[in-house]
C-alpha cells in the first residue's frame, strides 16, 4: 500500500485538489497503484480548527506518507494573524519538516497556450526547462541573521552558506533528471563574488564525474536571469541555490504565461511533497473557475519521482494535452471571448482523456 497524505488548503485549494483527487482515483483503479489517501489540515484551515496552521497530527500524517499533495494556503481571512500564525508558516514548517530539499519546477510550454506567453512565439515555442531549486538551505536559513542598532545606525544582516554536502545531494537529483531528459545541465552561481557559490561549482564539478553522459555547463546568475528571456529555448536543466532559484524558478515559470498550468515537486530522502505553484486565488475561490491542470499535473510529477510510474505519468501529461487540443479552456487560459469550462468539468475531462477503457 501507498500512503498519500492530501492537503486541499485553503481558496481554491480544496477545488483543484478534488479535481487532481478524481484523476488520480481513476489512476489507481486502473493501474492497480494501492494508493491510500488520507486527508490533513495545514494553512488557514488548520488555523481555524486548532489556532496553528500545522497542527503536530498534520505534521504526523505527512511524516508517515509516501508522498504528500498540497492544494494552496493562505488568504485575506488570515492576513492580520502575527507572522508565525499565517497560513503560509504552515507550508514553510511542512517542507523543512520533511527536510523536502530539492524543489523541481518544470516550466515547458503548451504549444495550444503559446500565445499566454509575454515573450514572443518565436522565442518560447521550444522551452522545455526543469529548474532545481535547492530548497532548505543559504541564505534563507543561514546563521547569524538578524537585525542590530551599531553605534546608533540600524543594520540588518543575513549569511549564505552552503556545506559540500548539501550541493552534493541537490546536484545529484539534478544530475539523475538530466539523464532523464535532454542531458544538459546548467549549474547557476555567483562564483566570481561569492565563496559559497564558489564552493558550489567545485563540488558540482565534482558531482560531474559520475555522470559523463550530462554536458555540464555553469553561468553566473546575472546572465542566466537574462538568458532566460533572451534565448529560454537553449535551457533543459537549471540547477542552483535557493535564493537565485526562488528568483529565476518564479522567472522561468512566467515564460510559459499561465500560472495555472505549472506542478512543482519537492523532494526529499523518501519524502515527497507536490503542489501547483500558484496560491489560493482567493479572487476566484469558491466560484468553480479555477484551473485544476497545475494540480493534477503535479499528480503525474507524484507518479513519476514517488510510485515510478512513468508510463501512468505520461498517461495523465497526455490527457492535459489531448483536453488542450480539444480547445477545453478554464477562464485563465482562454483566449479573450473564447467559451470556458469550470474546475469540476475541466478535471472530468481529463479522467475522460485518459482513455482507460482499453486497461
Ligand atoms: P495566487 O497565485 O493565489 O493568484 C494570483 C492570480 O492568479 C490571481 O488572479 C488568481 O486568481 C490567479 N490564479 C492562481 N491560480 C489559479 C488557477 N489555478 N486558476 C486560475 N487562476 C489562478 O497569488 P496571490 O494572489 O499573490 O496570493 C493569494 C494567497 O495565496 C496569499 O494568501 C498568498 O500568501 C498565498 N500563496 C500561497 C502559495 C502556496 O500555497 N504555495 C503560493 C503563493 C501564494
């Protein structure tokens, strides 16, 4: 059997999770997975049942799985809680719990959608990148940090650090997914200012002995951010740390133009947490408008790295794009005037277009 906690969260989280929970249902019942969902508080949610947005049964339920799907958290209801109560604090204590410490976020464009893209055709027709985020290190978790008054002026300070074995591991999963794909990996750094990254570069050289068969190449981060809408075609994979990767994983995902279609993994040692990368939308919560593909797009992402499913992976990628091509739009995808379908149809017709009846 295979545990799989579920986190709807808050907005439209409970909405898309649904939709993401019907395909992975039909999923199961065909495959033969085992999968057993149970479901969990986390966010504003759990706020309001038990006063912490990650309740100790949360946390619990999330340890003992195998993979974890999250919704969204976070919304206006909960914006004047004190920093440590807001929802989104009960995301950030989920993934260092888990120790979740290489976020993968694939920003590949939808030849159907290639209009939503600011950038111009040309230039995004062929973008297909993996960004992987180190995720629970640097400067975000980095000691000491802090704010001090020296000789009555205010200053506030933070430090960047890495140990060779956190770059050993994350450049590792970047490695392994190189191989899985196009065999180019991109190594994004600040090696000509800072020790750190300086230190990233050498051990991801190291790393890339063990896998001759990936063309490694490194780039400072200045220019990669300006690669990445200059030429974002040349890109497959994107390796980096968790400052210069919350920056350019947020600038690559917006290439693709549709912050409801793009899933994100975060992984760690046998654990594993899957989300959309967009939040709660609390604009549209509630009103069945919210596109689901993001969501059930981070489901094939589960198959894929959790349950080694990669045939059932490409099953669900395939109906996304057979409901695409079949011109089937949610509000936030569809061209100005064009007819749209809601959270609950959009999500059936992905269970319809995965065409199981021959299983
Ligand atoms: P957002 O991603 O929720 O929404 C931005 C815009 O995109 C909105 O107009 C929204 O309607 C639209 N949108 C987002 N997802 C959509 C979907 N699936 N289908 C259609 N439209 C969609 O970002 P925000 O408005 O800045 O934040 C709202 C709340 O979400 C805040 O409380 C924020 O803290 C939280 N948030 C949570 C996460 C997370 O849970 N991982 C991430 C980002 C923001």
């Amino acid at each position: 059997m295979k545990k799989i906690a579920i986190f709807a969260g808050d907005g439209i989280g409970p909405e898309i999770v649904a939709a993401a929970r019907q395909v992975l249902d039909a999923v199961d019942q065909a495959a033969h997975l085992g999968l057993h969902c149970t479901e969990g508080l986390v966010g504003g949610a759990a706020l309001d049942a038990s006063d912490d947005p990650l309740p100790v049964a949360s946390l619990q339920l999330a340890m003992a799985a195998d993979a974890v799907i999250l919704g969204a958290v976070g919304g206006p209801r909960w914006d004047a809680y004190p920093p440590a109560k807001r929802p989104e604090q009960g995301l950030l204590r989920l993934r260092k719990g888990l120790d979740l410490y290489a976020n993968l976020r694939p920003a590949q464009i939808f030849p159907q959608l290639l209009d939503a893209s600011p950038l111009r055709p040309e230039l995004v027709r062929d973008v297909d990148i993996l960004v992987v985020r180190e995720l629970t290190g640097d400067i975000y978790f980095g000691q000491p940090r802090g704010l001090e008054v020296v000789d009555g002026k205010r200053r506030g300070f933070n430090t960047m650090v890495y140990d060779e074995d956190e770059i050993r591991r994350i450049a590792h999963v970047a490695f392994r997914a190189a191989q899985g794909r196009r065999k180019q990996l991109c190594s994004v750094d600040k090696a000509n200012v800072l020790e750190t990254t300086r230190l990233w570069r050498e051990v991801v050289t190291e790393v890339a002995r063990d896998y001759p068969d990936v063309q490694l190449s490194h780039m400072y981060v200045d220019n990669a951010a300006m690669q990445l809408i200059r030429a974002p075609a040349q890109f497959d994979v994107l390796l980096t740390g968790n400052m210069f990767g919350d920056i350019l994983s947020d600038e690559a995902s917006q290439l693709t133009g549709s912050i409801g279609m793009l899933p994100s993994a975060s992984l760690g040692e046998g654990r594993a947490m899957y989300e959309p990368i967009h939040g709660s939308a609390p604009d549209i919560a509630g009103q069945d408008k919210a596109n689901p593909l993001a969501t059930i797009l981070s489901v094939a992402m589960m198959l894929r790295h959790s349950f080694h499913a990669e045939s059932w992976a490409q099953r669900v990628e395939a109906a996304v794009q057979r409901v695409l091509d079949q011109g089937l739009r949610t509000a936030d995808i569809a061209a100005p005037g064009a007819s749209v379908i809601g959270t609950k149809a959009m999500g059936a017709a992905v269970v319809n277009a995965l065409s199981l009846k021959d299983q």
